[in-house]
C-alpha cells in the first residue's frame, strides 16, 4: 500500500516545492540599492542660443538613510578606448560654468522617496558648433566626525550629458585596427574574435553605425552583423575598441559561429550568425556609416582575411590513431614476445 | 450468475433503465449531428481562403491568388463574386485573370463605397471537394499600409469566406518602449546586510595594523557598464598631522605594526552581466595584502565594469569590496584622525 502511494506522494510533494520555489524572489532587490538616478545617459541636438529643459529622477533606495543631496554640473572626458569617463570639475572662467541652472541648490530625500530634479541647458548664441559634455551630478555631503579614526564615506552619482551644438560638424573616422584573435581559426574547436578600434577626430562625438560582413563577396555577404549593437559613444579625437566574439555551432554538417554566451568575452552579436568554411579563408569587412555636414552618407572599411583550418582537430584525430596503434603495437609486440 | 442477481429487484432495473436512456441519447446526438453537418452543408459552407502572398509591400504589382476548397460542383458559367478594396488599382480581366488555370469568360467589375466587386463567369465546371484558385496578376497592392479583405461568394455552393492581404507590413504589430538607463549606488558593510557610510578604524596601536572594510554595490542596466571613481577631502588626518601615505598601485606598500602607513585595498568583484568583466586601474592595483594611496584629491578612477550589473539584496560577489589599513609609530601624534572619502559613480558610454 505505502509502495502505491509513493509516487503519488513524491508528485504532491514535488508540486508543493515547485509551487514553493515559484514564491520565492529571485535576485531581490530590497530597500538596499541607495541613490538612483535615471535617467542616466542623455543626449542633446541643440541649437545655439537654444534653452533646454531636463529632469532626472533621484530616488532614495537606502535601508535607513535620509539623503541630502547637492546637485552639481561637471564636465567629463574619455578615460581610456572603453568608453569609462574621468568626471572634473568644470574649470573657473569656462563658459560651460554657465550652460546648467538646477532649479533646486539642494534635494531632501527621506529614504524611499523620491525628487524630481529639473535642470535647464541655456546654449550661449557664441558658442562654437560641435560636442559638449557634462556629468550631472548628485552628492551626499557627509560631515567629518571627530570620534576615533574614521572614514567618512559619500555617495555621487552622476548622469552623463552629450550636446552636440548644430553648425559646421566635423568628423574624420577611421579604422585604427582590424584584426582577429588568431588569423588561423579551428572552426570545430575557437571561437571567432574580431577586434576593431574607430578613431575619431573632429569636433562631434559620434555614436558609430554601420556593419561587419562576412563574406569573400562585398556584394552578396554570407552574413552581416551590427557593427556597433551596444550603442557606443567616441569622443572626438579618442579611439574606440569594439570586440566581437562567437562560438562555433555545428548542426549536421552546417557550420555557423553563435553569439558567445561564455563569460569574459566581447560584444554580443545580434544580427544573426556568423557562416564560415570549415576549411578555406573568409574576408571580413568591417563598415562604419557616418553623415556628413551636408548630409552626406559617408563610409569607411577595412579587411581582415581569416584562414579556418581544423588543425586542432586533425592533432585530436592524429592523437587519437597514434595511441590505439601504440596500443595494437604493444599487444602485438607483447604477444610476440610470448609475454602475454 | 452475476447478471442474473444484478437484474432482480426494482433497484436494479432502474438502473438498467436509466443507462440505456443514456446510451439511447449519446446515440441520437451523434446522429443529429452528423445529420446537422450534412444540412448545414448543402445550404452553405462558410470558407477560409487563403490569400497569396499574404503579405506584400505597398503599391506593388504582382500575382495575388486566392484559393479555397470549393464545397459543390460548380458547372461551367457559374459566376463567383470577389470583392476587394478599391484601393487596389487596376482592373480584373479575362486576360490577367484565371480560375483554376483556366481564363474565365466574362468578368465585370463594379465599384461602389470603396469596394470592387468582380463578377467572375468561370470557364470550366470546379468539382466538389477540389481547390478553387482564383489568380490575378492585373492588380496593384495600395500605396498605403494595411490590411485589407478579399471576400468570395460562390451560388451553388453558397461558399463565402474572407481573408487579409497584409499590406506594407501594417500586420507587424511594433511594440514599443524606451527604458532609461538607471544607476544606483550604495555602500554597504561587509556582509552587505546594512547600509554604512562611516569605517571606524578603531582605536589604533603600534602594535596592531587596524582595518575597516565595506561593499560598493553599483546596480545598472547601462550597457556599456559604469565606472566608480574616489576623491578625498585630503589625508587621514587630525588637523595637524597626517598619516604617511602608502604608495599607489600596481605594486602598493605593506602596512606592518609599528611603521606609520595608511591605504586601502581593492577588490573589484564581478558583475552578473552576460560576459562582463570588472577591471581596476593600475593606482589601485596591489600585491597581496598591500595597500595603495588613498590621496586622490581630485576624481581618480579606480575601477571599471563593462556590463550592466544587478547584484541580489545580498551579495559579497557582484560588489567590491575596500578595505583600509592603518598602522601608526610611536611618533605618530595622537589625536581623532579622520577623512572624508567620495565615490563618484557613472554610467559608462
């Protein structure tokens, strides 16, 4: 009777855990995030003598903090070729001192709630055309204690700003580099890495479009892949580096390379997979679009030949032959040796 | 012997009686309904056709087809109705026309409240049962998106049906919605379970190296990742004094009992998006257990991340944690030593 009755037991007891496991939260965020600012990246076409109103949302997620925030306007470059920024005071005597008026000199917020902090963006009539930016930020001003030795911790964060002001836009860009991991690819065995950095020079920022094709044919690609998916920002007169990776994907004898899921790898592709000869060499065209100042489409290539050759796979295959023939020599050598 | 019992008494025969009424009906309903299907049949068959291509792109000439199962025998000369947007332009014609392959005899076209309705005389007998295509290739799609209906009518048969032809994409439903990138910052203790703004070095010794640590817990669906960068108001100090500084990264400096020396180490963690990496910069970088200058005065960028990140309530992997050291001499002057340190957090771009 008890051996009936397990199953159905072991299936009532499963439900009630899935339905368990089904209330539980998953990766929860409680009251612990403390300051948010959304949103958090903007951009702006504006014009000169041009006003602009923004707001950004400031929310205290703390546990059992109030905060007393101090909104402030800085100016930021680029730090490196990954796109992190170096946020700095703006310097005294700069225009730019005078382009940002809060609405309010400081934020009150009582933990779990929430301001909205309007700024406006006044561009001066003098301002010469091209590419501005900001880190709007917000601060909690902690006072020193004089209790022990402590550290006072503050928390900022800041929201960035690119104006681009319309007029005579410059932009030369160029591929700096184009290059794969390794120019000799196991298309059974390596993933496909292509790194390419844009430099930019003028006096805009530009956020690059355009797409990396696959194919020995410019003109009818075996696949196409978005050159810039995530939306990266050069500053003028920096470079970027973009990073694509695959995994190799074999289905039945048809070889595609899939976006990459592995951890610690570059940019993930969207567009679709990449197709490649098991054996033979495949170009890669890397295009960057751009429009000019006279609204112009512009573009600028560059190649990358990879040779797909399966040697890692044929050195298994190899490997695997030498040892079974070791293995048949030893056995034969042994038997003729009389010693087994 | 079984039955035999199972049929005496009144109960029983009851029950008998009662399952065959039951029987009786499931009976009788399977056959009016077969019967039903049979009636509804021979009065009229409501169709489906199937439009081809079912989607085009605006004013765009091509073949269209409409095709259905044609649910009676349909002589020659019998006339079936298509009707259709008048956006459509062109005209149906024995010429661009054919039912099943074959042009028809006559076809008449009238217009009327945005609707053409072509009268088509059919050229051969359709059979019952067989496919009924009708094939077009004198029309052009309108030049405006959208979905528009191709409806039939055949007499005999009295089949009627209708469908969409898609066009310009106008069936693709496009949702929608900006989400803004969002950041958040917090500094927490170390086992993240509080908040905290203040590391208490302690009452500090010669004979003791005093630590504090705490978690930077940085949230974002920036795609690009953030960046989280330090400035101090100036040394740990007391006014007067000031602790010796340790050296910055990559190597920094160890911090014994008894020597003067203070600094922090950092460690970056790791963040939970897809195949993103947390990297310091070279000045807070260390070897082991040393510590590196915590002197900025003005924004030094100490470390950067390449994804979004969206650590759990709590979470002692996807954060970074710093830890102080402080180590004093006997010639360190006594005294509340203290300093003010910000973290700046941004989006990256």
């Amino acid at each position: 009777m008890t051996k009936t009755n397990s199953p159905i037991k072991a299936l009532l007891v499963g439900l009630i855990s899935i339905l368990a496991l089904a209330t539980l939260p998953v990766n929860a965020q409680d009251n612990n995030r403390g300051l948010i600012v959304s949103p958090a990246i903007f951009e702006l076409s504006a014009d000169r003598g041009g006003s602009y109103q923004f707001s950004v949302n400031v929310e205290n997620n703390s546990e059992n903090e109030d905060y007393s925030l101090t909104p402030l306007a800085q100016t930021f470059t680029a730090d490196n070729e990954e796109g992190n920024p170096t946020v700095s005071a703006i310097p005294d005597g700069s225009p730019l001192r005078n382009w940002i008026s809060f609405n309010e000199s400081k934020y009150e917020i009582k933990k779990g709630q929430k301001a909205e902090s309007k700024f406006t963006v006044n561009i001066p009539e003098e301002t010469a055309p091209g590419s501005y930016y900001f880190a709007i930020s917000y601060t909690t001003k902690l006072p020193a204690t004089n209790d022990g030795a402590k550290v006072v911790l503050n928390k900022e964060v800041s929201a960035l700003l690119f104006i681009t002001v319309k007029g005579q836009i410059t932009r030369n860009v160029n591929f700096d580099s184009f290059t794969s991991y390794s120019q000799f690819v196991d298309p059974f065995f390596d993933g496909l890495n292509l790194n390419y950095k844009i430099k930019l020079e003028g006096n805009a920022y530009l956020k690059p479009s355009g797409n990396v094709f696959a194919g020995n044919n410019l003109e009818t690609p075996d696949s196409t892949l978005t050159l810039n998916p995530n939306q990266k920002i050069i500053l003028p007169n920096t470079a970027r580096n973009f990073t694509m990776q695959t995994n190799p994907n074999l289905d039945w004898g048809f070889l595609s390379f899939k976006p990459s899921s592995l951890p610690n790898k570059g940019e993930i592709l969207k567009v679709s997979d990449v197709k490649v000869p098991w054996f033979g060499s495949q170009k890669f065209t890397a295009q960057v679009l751009y429009v000019n100042n006279d609204g112009s489409l512009d573009r600028k290539s560059a190649e990358l030949q990879v040779f797909f050759f399966p040697w890692k796979t044929m050195l298994l295959v190899l490997s695997v032959i030498g040892l079974i023939a070791a293995g048949y020599y030893g056995y034969w050598y042994l038997a003729r040796t009389k010693k087994i | 012997m079984y039955f035999k019992n199972f049929f005496r008494g009144k109960k029983t025969q009851m029950i008998g009686i009662g399952l065959s009424l039951v029987v009786l009906i499931v009976v009788a309903a399977f056959g009016f309904q077969s019967i039903g299907r049979n009636y509804f049949k021979a009065q009229a068959s409501g169709v489906t056709p199937v439009i081809t291509p079912s989607t085009a792109n605006v004013a765009t000439a091509g073949t269209i087809t409409v095709a259905w199962t044609n649910s009676a025998l349909l002589p020659t000369g019998t006339v079936i109705t298509l009707l259709y947007r008048s956006l459509y332009t062109g005209t149906l014609t024995t010429a661009n026309t054919t039912v099943n392959g074959i042009a028809p005899t006559a076809i008449t076209n009238v217009t009327s409240l945005g609707v053409t309705t072509s009268s088509i005389t059919i050229g051969a007998s359709v059979a019952a049962s067989a496919t009924l295509t009708i094939s077009m290739t004198g029309l052009t799609t309108p030049s405006t998106a959208g979905n528009y209906t191709f409806t039939i009518s055949t007499p005999i048969a009295n089949d009627f049906g209708a469908n969409f032809q898609y066009v310009g994409q106008f069936n693709v439903v496009q949702v929608r919605a900006f989400i803004p990138v969002s950041l958040s910052f917090n500094i927490r203790n170390t086992a993240d379970t509080a908040d905290t703004n203040i590391c208490d070095l302690g009452t500090a010794s010669t004979t003791t190296v005093n630590t504090c640590s705490y978690r930077l817990k940085v949230s974002t669906n920036a795609s690009n990742g953030y960046t989280i960068a330090m400035l101090v108001d100036g040394n740990l100090t007391n006014g007067t004094s000031s602790i010796t500084n340790a050296s910055a990264g990559p190597t920094g400096t160890a911090v014994v009992a008894g020597t003067e020396m203070y600094g922090a180490t950092v460690a970056g963690g790791a963040i939970n998006g897809l195949g993103g990496t947390v990297a310091l910069t070279s000045p807070f970088t260390s070897v082991g257990s040393n510590v590196v200058a915590y002197s900025n005065l003005v924004s030094a960028n100490i470390l950067t991340a390449n994804r979004p990140n969206f650590p759990a309530a709590t979470d002692l992997v996807n954060t970074s944690l710093i830890t102080h050291r402080l180590a004093i001499n006997n010639n360190t002057g006594s005294g509340y030593y203290n300093q003010n340190v910000t973290y700046r957090v941004t989006p990256a771009f």
